[in-house]
C-alpha cells in the first residue's frame, strides 16, 4: 500500500523533468517569432508614418499566410516522435523529410501567388495612397521568404519530436539578432528603407532554414535515412495536415470575429481590445509551451506502445496547465495598474481595459487546460476530432459574439464571449481525454 502512493511520486517527478527539458527551450524559441515583428516596427517606424502603414498592412498579411500553415510543425511532431518511440530513428527523420518537402512545395506556391497579386491584396485593406507602395515592395520582397518560414516550421516540429527543443531555441535566437542587425544595416546603412527591412527578414529566415536543413541532413546521413522527396509520404503528410488546417483556419475566424465585434463597439473599445489581445497572445505562448512537450511526450509514449504511460504523462501536464494558468492569472491581476500606462494614456481606454484584463485573467485556469490538452491530442495524432471539436466551437462563439453587439455589450462582454469559447473548447477537449478514444499506439496511427 505504502509503494503506490511512492511510485506516482517518482512518476510526478519523472514527468516534471521531462516537461521542464521540452517546455522551457520551447517558449524561449516561441516568443522570438513575435520579437521578430517587434523588432521589424521599431526600425521601419523610424523612416516615417506612410512606412510603417505600409509595414502595418504587409506585415499581417505575410504572418496569416504563413500561420495557416502551422500544421507543419504539429503534424511533424507528432509522427516523428511516434517512430522514435517505436526506436526507428532512421524512419522518423524521414518522416520528418517528408514535411519538410512538404513545406517547400506549399511555400513555394504562396510565393509565386504572393508575387503578382500583392497589389491587389493591399488594396483590399485599403491601404492610403501613401502606404500603398511601401506595402507592396513589403510584401513582394518578403514573400520571397514564406519557403523558408514553411521549413522552419517542418524542421522544428522534426527536432521537437526527437525530443529536442534546445536546437530551435539557439537558431530562434541566433535569427532574431541577425534579423535585427541587417534590417539597421539595410535600412540605414545601405538606405534601402523599407525594402532593406524586408530583405534582411528574407536573409534571416533563410539562414534559418539552412541551419535547421544542415541539422536534418546530418541526422538523416547518420541513420542512412534517404534525402530525396517522396511523393507517397509527402502526400501522407498532407493527408494529416488537412484537420489540423481546419482547426487553425476555425480558430483564426474567432479572433477575426472578435476583433470585427470590437470594431463595431467604437474606436475606445477596439483600441483595448487590441491591448488585451496582445497580452492574452503572449500568455498563449507562455501556455503553448507546455502544449508543445506535450505532443512529444506523448507521441513518444504511445508509439512506444505505452498508454499508461501517455496517460499519467497527460494526467501531469493537466496538472501543470492549472497551476501555470492560476499564476498568470494572478500576475495579469497583480500587474493591471502598472500594465495599462505602457500601452495608453487614454483614460477611457485604461477604462475599458482594466475590467477586460480581469476577464482574462479569471480565463487563465481554463486557458491553461485548453492548450495543455489541445498539445495532447495533437500529439497523439487526434486531428480529425479537433477539427470537428473546433468547428463546434466556432458555432457557439459566433452567435454569442453577435449578442455582445445586440445586446448593447461592451470590450469586456466581448471577452467574456471569449471566456466562453475557451470553456466550449475545455468540455470538448476533456470529454476526448477522458474518453480514452485518443490513445491509439503504434508507430504509425492507424
């Protein structure tokens, strides 16, 4: 009797290290996507207001297209850690080879529809006369860019799931600074303005990409694993990319709705909403971490035929979710008053901002759970309920986000609307999980 309570201790601590190891590296290489963006804004916003228009309208756009795509990274997490798992190294790096092919055949076509239709996609955002041009050039010469984004996204979902987030992490960070040192050398030295910040993002991505190929590539040459694309496994990996492209694009039109519900409640509440959705962003990130070790974790465990172990592994990162998800929570409400003059001296945004924090923050305990098992199910290869689940959820957020502007609802109904769809997302993830349906083992799902 005294062995078991002693057994789930070790396994506790067991799970614990294994989080740690995956989930910090993970969130140091997330947060350097948006400090990318950060980085981009600080130095075009110096050239002029019409630049950085311009940059505003381009720079969206380019992240959209690529951040459909983010199944490359999760699909390949998932069947890579499977086959390392089941202890065929040899074939799990060729599986992650096939995404990554993957990736440039959907990056190149991006490309070359990015290349002509610009103009046209500028203007549907009706960009000024004045920033028209800026974010054309923008995105024409990014565009150039979206393959090696693609890649870098297959390639760090091969290496999570081989277990290793270290690696992205030092080329996440090694980009930004080189990202940043070219745009000022481009910018300002060579006086190309705001084509020099888009090819200095071009070079950093695909410095990137060659980093993360030259990894690959050594793995695969170690374990005798074949370089040459295959055209059945990159249509598997497509196959399996397709749900997981629907629970994205199903997510996205949430926040599309959001933000146009908060258009709609006047220019005080958009500006709020447009600050606590930066916030709630970078919370995700703190939270997808954990989501991250999550699909390798679990991946590993059942493909090495160990539903039990994928079960306490879940059990654990459940856990973890709700204890991470009550600290911030606790932080955005300790951290309000000092919070809000960073971003508004605004009375009456600070106004509409101060109650929807606190909405956000009482959401963190469920937030925390959401990603926690999101992370579980993709990497068990779940993906066809998670897009139905997420559909689902779109179908109860939409109406609800109508109500907040029929009904008269302020910035902070909207975000409870989002608290809600959050809730909609915990019962449908949890009912899975609980189910068992999801741990399916093997070294590849059937």
């Amino acid at each position: 009797m005294t062995q078991a309570p002693a057994r789930r201790r070790r396994s506790a601590r067991h799970h614990d290290r294994e989080i740690l190891a995956l989930a910090v590296p993970a969130f140091g290489a997330l947060v350097a996507e948006p400090l990318f963006v950060m980085a981009d804004s600080a130095i075009v916003g110096h050239l002029g207001t019409p630049e950085l228009a311009g940059f505003g309208i381009a720079a969206p756009l380019l992240t959209s297209a690529v951040g459909i795509f983010v199944f490359l990274a999760y699909a390949t997490t998932s069947g890579v850690a499977r086959r390392v798992g089941a202890g065929d190294t040899r074939a799990a790096i060729r599986q992650g080879l096939d995404g990554i092919w993957l990736a440039l055949i959907l990056g190149a076509a991006v490309a070359a529809a990015a290349l002509p239709t610009a103009p046209s996609l500028v203007d549907v955002f009706g960009a000024s006369p004045a920033a028209t041009p800026h974010a054309v050039d923008y995105l024409r010469i990014s565009s150039l860019g979206v393959p090696a984004m693609l890649v870098v996204m297959a390639a760090t979902g091969v290496l999570r799931g081989l277990q290793d987030t270290r690696t992205p992490l030092y080329v996440a960070v090694g980009g930004f600074a080189a990202n940043a040192a070219l745009n000022l050398g481009l910018v300002y030295g060579a006086d190309l303005g705001i084509a020099g910040s888009a090819w200095g993002t071009v070079i950093a991505q695909w410095a990137m990409a060659a980093v993360y190929l030259a990894v690959v590539v050594r793995g695969a040459r170690r374990y005798d694993a074949s370089l040459r694309p295959d055209a059945a496994g990159i249509r598997a990996c497509a196959q399996v990319g397709v749900p997981l492209l629907v629970r994205t694009l199903s997510l996205r039109a949430v926040m599309l709705i959001a933000t146009a519900v908060a258009a709609r409640l006047g220019d005080t509440d958009i500006a709020a909403h447009q600050i606590v959705l930066t916030l709630w962003s970078l919370l995700a990130y703190a939270l997808d971490a954990i989501a991250i070790a999550g699909q390798a974790i679990i991946g590993r465990c059942l493909g090495a035929d160990d539903a039990e172990g994928a079960r306490a592994a879940c059990r654990r990162m459940v856990q973890w979710g709700i204890a991470s998800g009550v600290v911030l929570g606790l932080l955005v409400i300790a951290a309000r008053p000092a919070f809000t003059p960073l971003f508004t001296s605004d009375p009456a945004v600070r106004d509409a901002l101060l109650p929807a924090l606190l909405v956000v923050a009482v959401g963190q305990p469920v937030a925390g759970v959401v990603f926690v098992l999101d992370g579980v199910l993709m990497g068990a290869g779940d993906g066809p309920y998670l897009a139905w689940a997420m559909l689902a959820v779109l179908a109860v957020f939409a109406p609800a986000a109508v109500l907040v502007v029929g009904l008269g609802g302020g910035l902070t109904a909207l975000w409870w609307a989002m608290t809600l769809m959050m809730t909609a997302r915990l019962a449908t993830l949890w009912l899975r999980a609980r189910s068992g349906r999801w741990l399916v083992t093997g070294a590849v799902r059937a």
